[in-house]
C-alpha cells in the first residue's frame, strides 16, 4: 500500500489553528509574526511613523500586525474590539445571515483610529462583507486615511477543505481585480501577500502544503466541482 503525501491546509496556518499550536514543528504564532514582516517588505507604509498606526482585525490577524508594525517600527493599538459572542461570519450559511452577524461582530475605538492614518491588517479577504463596512466606520471616526492589508494572497478558489466557499461566484478575488476589490471595500490601498512570500514564512517547501485556496491547484482530484471552476479576472500576487 503506498503511504499518501501530507499536505496540510494552508488555511491552518493563515486562520484556522490557534496561536499556540504547532505545525509542521513550527508555532502558529510566530509564523504569523512571519506573515507581517513579509507583508512589510511588500507594502511599506506610505505615511511614515509619525501619524500611522497599524490595527489589527481580532483575532487572528493580531500576531500579524504586530509583526507587520515592528519590521517597520510603527506603533500598533487593537482599536478594534470583537464581539466574542459572534461566531465565523463568512461560515454562516447564507449572506443576510453573515450581515445581521457583521452588525454586531466589531466595534471601535475612535481615540485610537481619529486623526491617524490606519493600516488595518485582516488574515485574508473570503466574500469580502466585514472590511467595507471597518473601513466606513474608521471614516466616520475621522481617520485620515485607512489601508488595508492581508496576511494571505487573494482566496480565488474554493477550498473543499474545510473553508465553506463553496461557489466560486461568492469570493470577492475571483471576479475582482485587487483595484476593483480596493474600491468596493473604500480603502485608500490595498496590497496582500503574495503566495511566494506567503510559503516562505512558513519555513518549508509550497509542496508540503495545500495552497488551492489561492492557486486553484488541488492536490486530490475534485471530482464533479472541477466542472464549476473557472479562471480568475486577476492572477495578481500568484508568484
């Protein structure tokens, strides 16, 4: 009998597992302390120390964040505040559901987001329902300008695997490019991680992991659903 090849869910590392597990012999949360200094070398700060401050989406983007904001030596505040008794929106089962839920699942400190230049860091971007509706309220709360960046490259692809995308038609990078996808979410910039630099915080090989989330190549066939994928309007930040 031939011994199957592990390859394990990026998503694992990206949002699923918590910070103090260990994968693949590596912790969670230094891994994504990893992710934010990769997306510091792709998207430095464009307003200098003096008036930024890097905000974390709670809660798996905090490790990010805080490794996005000490590679470029910025401050970094968790002005965003999560309702612990609102589970996964982008799991609920259908999109009234996921917005009643998005109602309640953040609130925000305005001391810590008026009059500064907001970089907002978020693990990944599925159907794309939570950040329009922060960066609105991070206007209304007199922000000067609000980035915002994602510790994961864009998710084109259906999962399979545990992620509930099961339509294509419903995630937002797949029929968005990354300028379209900035101005339905009306922040200033947008930037994710690309999938080269997403792997190489990880510290292993891209072949130890299932990245089909992002790069539409399953490891195990799909069967029927292959019939429902399509290519993506944008292959941005796919390297």
């Amino acid at each position: 009998i031939a011994e199957g090849k592990p390859t394990l869910d990026m998503f694992e590392l990206v949002y699923f597992s918590r910070h103090d597990s260990y994968l693949y012999g590596e912790r969670i949360n230094e891994v994504r302390r990893r992710f934010g200094y990769e997306l510091a070398l792709l998207h430095p700060s464009r307003s200098g120390a003096y008036n930024s401050v890097v905000v974390p989406i709670p809660d798996t983007s905090v490790p990010a964040a805080e490794g996005y904001a000490e590679a470029l030596g910025l401050p970094h505040t968790q002005a965003v505040i999560k309702n612990r008794y609102v589970g996964r929106t982008f799991m609920q089962p259908n999109q009234q559901a996921r917005r009643s839920s998005l109602q309640l699942k953040h609130t925000m400190i305005s001391e810590r987001i008026a009059d500064r230049d907001v970089h907002f860091i978020d693990d990944s971007i599925v159907r794309g329902n939570t950040m329009p509706r922060l960066v609105q309220v991070a206007r209304q709360m007199g922000a000067r300008s609000v980035s915002v960046l994602i510790a994961s490259p864009p998710v084109r692809f259906p999962d399979f695997y545990g992620v509930d995308t099961p339509s294509q038609s419903e995630l937002m990078a797949a029929n968005l490019t990354v300028e379209e996808m900035r101005r339905e979410i009306g922040c200033d910039y947008l930037g994710f991680l690309s999938v080269s630099a997403m792997v190489r915080a990880t510290r292993h090989p891209a072949s130890a992991f299932n990245l089909a989330a992002f790069t539409g190549d399953y490891p195990v066939s799909i069967g029927k659903h292959q019939s429902e994928i399509s290519a993506p309007v944008s292959t941005e930040y796919l390297d």
